[in-house]
C-alpha cells in the first residue's frame, strides 16, 4: 500500500479523498492554485504544493506541474478525482513514465472511452445493447434514411463527436428527415468540426441509470448496484438516488452483468461507471462509461457500506477487491442533492461571494456532507460553484426523502446565492416523491417547483404563506422586544408594549412582503372574541382584491405554528434581515421585507435618520431615554399609508431624547428622537 498520495484536484473531492486517505494510514499531498491557498482541502493535506494562478489551466489541469509536485513531495500515486486531469490519457501516460501510480483505469481503457462511437462499436461486439439505430461510417444520407425508416420515428441524430447533450436532432417523421439532417450536420460541423452522425431510435421518456463497476488487476469484476441520476438540468445532474426505484432485482442483474461485460470488454481495472438509457419497458441500452469516481459515488456508498475511495486505492495497490459480488447487499435508499453557489431565479447563472452565514445539518448516518468549503469562503468564478453535496440515507425512499427535505431546510446559506430552495421545491413535489420521474424531469414539473402563480401554490399564496410569514414577523417582534424588556432598566415599562395597542383605535401592524417581486401590503390586527384573541390579517396587491384571513398562532425559535379556518399547520422559517423563507410540505415561499428607506443609509454628515417618513401616528416607543441600544435595534414604530415602519437604530449608540408618545400626530420630517451614536466618541452627534 502506498505511504504517500497526491490528490490533483480541489473543493469537495479533495477533501473527501484526503479523509478515507487518513483514514488508511496514508500520507497526503494537496495541490492549489493562488485562490486555493487557504482552502479546506489544503488544510486537511498533510502536505501543500503550489502549482499557479487560479485559472485551472494554469495550475489544476497542467500535468507537468502536478507530477512535478508529486516527485518534489516523494508521492508513490496520484488521484485525480473527476473532472480536471481525470480523463486525461496522456496525463495517465506521462504518470506511468515517471514511475508514479495514476489511481484509475489503464490508459488504454481511458482512450476507448473517449470516443463515443469507438466505445459503441466495442460494446457492440461484447453483445451489450446498444439503442436500436446506425452508427456506421457510410454518411450518405440515404444511408441513415433508409435506417432511420427501418426503426421507425420519432429518431434522434447525434453528433459522434458530440457529449452531454450536445450536437442531438430529434427528427419525428420521414418527411422532416432530410432537413433535420442537413441541420444537424451544419451544427455538428460548426461544433465540434466534424459532421459524421449516428442516427438512434429515440427514446422519448428514458430514465439515466448508471451501473458502479469495480475490477482488480487480478481478472476480478463486480458491480456496486445502480443509481438514476435522471432529474437532470441542461445534462447537469441535480438529484441522484440509489437504488433506482422500481428496480426490480432480475432487471439490476441484467444491468449489472452488461455493465461488467461492457468494462471487461476494455480490460477495466478500478472504479469505472456504465450510463445506461433504461426505457418505460424495462429494456436498457449502453449511452456511455465514465473511467473515473462519478461526483455522485456517495450514494452507491451509503447502500453498500462501502469506501470506494479505499477500493480505488487498494485496487491501484494491487491489492484484489475487498468484496465478492454475493459479499454485497443493498441496504436502504440514499439521496444526493448538488448544492451550488447559482441563481436558478436566473436561468442558474453562477453566483460568487462570501458565505458569511454557512451553517449545515447534523451530520449522522442519516446525513452526509461533502464540502469544500467552510464559513468565510469566497465562492469565487475560476472554478466549479458547488458548495457541497449532501447526502442522506434511511431504510427505504420515503423515509431518505424525508431526510433529505430535512436537512435542506437545515441547511443556511447566506451571502452567496444558492439553488437550496430550487432542490427543496424539487424534493417536494408529488412527482418526485411519487418517483414519476424520466429525464424530462424538471421540464415537466416546471411550474409545480418555481410556484408559478397557476399551480396550486399560487392559490395558497393568499390565504396561507403570506398571512403566515406576517404573523411571525408581528410575533416574532413581540418576541424581540420582551427579551429587550427583560434586558433593560425598565422591563415593565409600558413602551415596550407591541402589541399595537392604540387608544379607541384597533391594535394593528402593517407591512410590506414582495413574492416573486410583487409587493403586498398586509395589515395584522389583533383582535380578541369571546375569551380567544386571534389576528385578522388583510392583504392588498397585485392581482388580488382585498383578502382577510383571521388567524392564530405562536413561534417557537424557527418553527411557526398557525391556524387559520380550523385548519393548524407549522412551518419552518429562515428568517435573515428583510429575508422570510417559509418552508412548508409542498415547498419553500421566500418573501422579502419592504421597509422605507427613511435615510437612515444617509451617511453621517448629512445626518440623515431618525425623521418621520411621512405623516403619520407614533404606534410604538420600544426604547427609553438613557438606553443604550445597537445598531438596527428597533426604537419606534409609525403608522403611516396603513404601512408600519420602523425606525431603526442606524448604529450602536444611546437615545438621548424621546420627542413623541404613543397616539401623537407626526408630521413628515419631524426628528423623532435624539440619538447619540457611539460611533462619534469625540462628540455628541445629534442623528435627526
Ligand atoms: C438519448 C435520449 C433519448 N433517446 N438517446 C443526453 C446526453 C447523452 N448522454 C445522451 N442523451 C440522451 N440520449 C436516445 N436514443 C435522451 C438523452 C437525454 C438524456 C439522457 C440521460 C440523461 C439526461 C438526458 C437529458 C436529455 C436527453
């Protein structure tokens, strides 16, 4: 076994390989570019080498540095992990010359795969099957009619030198066929700069399952069960499970044992990953193999209990498999969610910036975190923005589905856009948990995970995540200001009462949330019946009249719980500055707080601050002459337009002087309050 290893890539893998590495005794070598430099996977390595500037094909993807690294630190092996050098053979050649092991497959396996349609002919000639269609040399277009006639419509014409979904032209009659054709050659020669085509039956509702293969130098052959990997966005994979749903076990053995002819078809040794089409009646048919660690092999380990990590290298250590076929079970249903740093509000467009906020679920046997990452990173635009993936397990899907709706709503983020939400709408949407699922996937159920106004959601809007996002703002409030009371010199003080009273007038808040960038000014009066007090909330907006919902409720840390038409639900909040995520059964409703910009964000000299916004009536005195408050802390509460604003502490300081009371009249502009700011310790600055 090697004493020493070199781990050529970053984030996520790196640190996951540099853990099973420890784990086995086995010294490790991190590689990093200038952005790098105070990564988590650089601290994890026992030892660093710097290899350029951030851009990968300055440092990541330059072989001769890599190597070089490995020689300067006395690294026996290399893992390259995916992507990066990966896939590389000649980077796999140039290991073998330095005498330094590449932990993966023979370069000659590389080189076989790296051609789609040189690995279709060899999987032909082994017998594993192959999509009914033509991949020959003869490109008459005759040739591929008379073919694509044979088969029968709707075809798909595929680039050969195309991947990923590039360079595909499905063609769903005769008639279309010649110009369909021209069009993709015209595309293909514009691509890739080579315009040969294959023509396949097209499968319209495939599902993507992927066979984990594992062999030894020692003609041993196994594979790790399969995972679907069919939720799926532009042929970015989203949500991974293992194992397949409604697989049954004659179907797993077929695709297991065609995935092992098909790596013993190129003399495979280590991990290596069979893609497969499986169609709506069960037939399945080889797409690609991947010869390297799939991003999504956790969940294969999660199922089998095994470190394929450690199998990778015990394997390129010459050892033979750690396990016979019968030696492995299935053991529960894994999930996969890729968190990255994207907007899927727009169109998933890479985010960066800091994660100054990252606080994740517990990890367990339930939960898994994969990550390279920690708080105060800098998600930056060199390279791929995933965060982390999270992993869940538990004894069947249901339950593994219930994990991972969990630990997403768990899992806080802020600074950095994320596709958190996008994965929690997606999770919990009926088709997924009714694994109604191909890899139209998230076309299909479009509107149901982005809560187009149209579904079902939309409806609930009003009479269920708006009135409760208001209700826990008013509670939690009131919350607030009972911890301040009990904080200050007065705590009985009836300033720090919230609860809207107001003489002969109803106690009542208002605000304004935006849903999907429509505001909605929402009205919160407290109201009491019988013996009962109970909230009358009002919303007003766009595309809705006037809409009152009367409700309870009560907050408990991040858990509210609100009955509104006999109806008691709870939610989950997310509750950071003017930002409410509410995450419920069927998804999360992310709302923001309009507040009036009441020129407290005015710089200092023009003293800008503590004014009235408009004219309006004094609702709530939350401070004392004397306090000492911090920055933001809420001072007083107007009503104004039927909105509520509240006038905030612009930074830690001292309330010198209260002008008004509860009830007053107050005209617009009129200074409220004298606040000393502790920001300005040569003098008292008097904040308008
Ligand atoms: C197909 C297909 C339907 N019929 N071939 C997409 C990328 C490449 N891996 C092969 N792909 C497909 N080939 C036939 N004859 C549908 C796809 C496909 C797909 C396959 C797997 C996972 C996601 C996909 C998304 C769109 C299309």
């Amino acid at each position: 076994m090697f004493s020493k290893i070199l781990i050529a890539n970053r984030g996520e893998i790196a640190c996951r390989i540099i853990k099973t590495a420890k784990k086995m005794g086995i010294l490790t070598v991190a590689v990093y570019s200038d952005a790098d430099k105070d990564a988590l996977h650089v601290h994890m390595a026992d030892e660093a080498v710097y290899l350029g500037a951030s851009p990968s094909r300055e440092s990541y993807l330059v072989a001769t540095k890599v190597i070089a690294a490995a020689k300067k630190t006395g690294a026996q092996a290399i893992h390259p992990g995916y992507g990066f050098l990966s896939e590389n053979a000649a980077f796999c050649r140039a290991c073998e010359q330095e005498n330094i092991t590449f932990i993966g497959p023979p370069v000659e396996a590389i080189e076989a795969m790296g051609s789609k349609s040189a690995a279709k002919n060899i999987m032909e000639k082994a017998n594993v099957p192959l999509v009914p269609g033509y991949h020959g040399d003869d490109q008459n277009e005759h040739t591929l009619k008379q073919a694509a006639d044979a088969m029968g419509y709707p075809v798909l014409l595929k680039a050969t030198a195309g991947g990923g979904g590039k360079g595909m032209r499905q063609v769903w009659s005769e008639q279309e066929f010649s110009e369909g054709f021209a069009a993709a050659k015209r595309e293909a020669m514009s691509s890739f700069g080579d315009d040969t085509m294959l023509v396949e039956k097209y499968l319209t509702q495939p599902r993507h399952v992927e066979i984990q293969v594992f062999c030894d130098n020692h003609q041993n052959a196994v594979y790790l069960f399969e995972r679907d990997c069919s939720v799926q966005r532009r042929h970015q994979k989203v949500i991974e499970e293992a194992p397949a749903f409604s697989m049954s076990e004659f179907l797993r053995t077929k695709m297991g044992e065609s995935a092992i002819k098909s790596a013993q078809a190129i003399g495979y040794q280590g991990a290596g990953t069979v893609e497969f089409l499986l169609d709506v009646d069960g037939s399945f048919y080889f797409m690609e193999m991947n010869t390297r660690l799939q991003v999504e092999h956790p969940v294969t380990e999660m199922i089998s209990g095994q470190d394929l990590v450690e199998w990778q290298l015990r394997v390129a250590a010459g050892e033979t498999l750690p396990k016979t076929q019968l030696e492995l079970t299935i053991n529960g249903h894994a999930f996969e969610a890729r968190i990255y740093a994207e907007d899927p509000s727009n169109d998933f467009l890479p985010a960066t910036g800091q994660l100054n906020l990252l606080k994740t679920p517990i990890e367990s046997k339930h939960v898994r975190i994969d990550t390279g990452v920690r708080q105060g990173d800098e998600v930056s635009v060199f390279y791929d923005p995933m965060i982390a993936k999270l992993i869940v397990w538990d004894e069947n899907r249901e339950k593994a589905l219930q994990r991972l709706a969990k630990a997403l709503r768990e899992y806080r983020i802020n600074g950095v856009t994320t596709n958190i939400e996008f994965l929690y709408n997606l999770a919990t949407t009926d088709a997924f948990k009714n694994a109604d699922i191909d890899t139209g996937f998230i076309e299909k159920n479009h509107n149901a995970i982005f809560h187009q106004a149209n579904d079902k959601q939309g409806n609930e809007l009003f009479t269920k995540q708006l009135p409760i996002a208001a209700l826990y703002l008013v509670l939690s409030l009131a919350n607030k200001t009972k911890e301040q009371a009990a904080l200050s010199n007065d705590p009985h003080s009836p300033w720090h009462i919230t609860n809207a009273w107001r003489l002969n007038e109803p106690h009542s808040h208002s605000l304004i949330l935006a849903y999907n960038d429509i505001e909605y000014a929402i009205i919160i009066e407290q109201k009491r019946q019988a013996s009962a007090s109970y909230y009358q909330i009002t919303i007003t907006g766009e595309g809705i009249s006037t809409h009152t919902v009367d409700c309870q409720g009560e907050i408990n840390g991040e858990k509210v719980t609100v009955t509104i038409d006999g109806h008691r639900s709870q939610s989950i909040i997310s509750h950071n500055n003017n930002n409410i995520s509410l995450y419920q059964e069927h998804g999360v409703f992310s709302f923001s707080q309009i507040l009036p910009d009441h020129g407290q964000n005015q710089d200092d000299d023009n003293h800008g601050g503590l004014t009235a916004p408009m004219n309006g009536t004094m609702v709530s005195v939350l401070v004392t002459p004397g306090e000492q408050v911090t920055k933001d802390q809420p001072l007083v509460i107007m009503e104004a337009m039927k909105m509520e604003h509240t006038i905030k502490a612009p930074s830690d300081g001292v309330v010198d002087e209260i002008y008004f009371s509860t009830g007053d009249m107050v005209d617009g502009g009129t200074e409220l309050l004298a606040f000393s700011s502790s920001l300005a310790q040569t003098e008292n600055t008097e904040v308008k």
